[in-house]
C-alpha cells in the first residue's frame, strides 16, 4: 500500500502496487493471457497529492493490457 499522504522526495521508497502477468497466445490472432487485471495504481501515489474533482486512481484493465502488450509480444 502506498503512502496515503505527501512525502520528500529523499524519502519516498518503492513499492509493488499490484502485480498483472500477461503471457502471449500461442495462437495467432488471439489475444494475450492477462492474469491478474484490473491494476489499480493510487492517484496519490502517482501525483502526490490527494485527487481533486475528476480525478481518480488508475484503473489499467485486461483489454488495456492487452494493447499495450500486443506492440511487445
């Protein structure tokens, strides 16, 4: 879990937010085998500071995945 509140950057650590494997089909023309989606990634975390109005956490699901990984597979 990430820091829910602000922190200096000389002291922020790293952390495994979520964790998705994505293995490419076998077949051609079929997607990728995406386990482990949605990635959720915390806005505060990525922006350092809380969400304003419109404004959310991350959500990378199994379809986006598989885009992204369809141009690396």
């Amino acid at each position: 879990m990430p820091p829910l509140i602000g922190q200096p950057a000389q002291l922020q650590q790293a952390y495994c937010a979520d964790m998705v494997d994505v293995t490419a089909s076998s077949i051609a023309g079929m997607p990728n085998v995406v386990t482990g989606a949605p990635m959720v990634l915390p806005f505060i975390a990525i922006q350092d500071r809380p969400p304003g109005p419109g404004e959310g956490d991350i959500v990378l699901g199994r379809q986006e995945f598989d885009e992204i990984t369809d141009l690396l597979l």
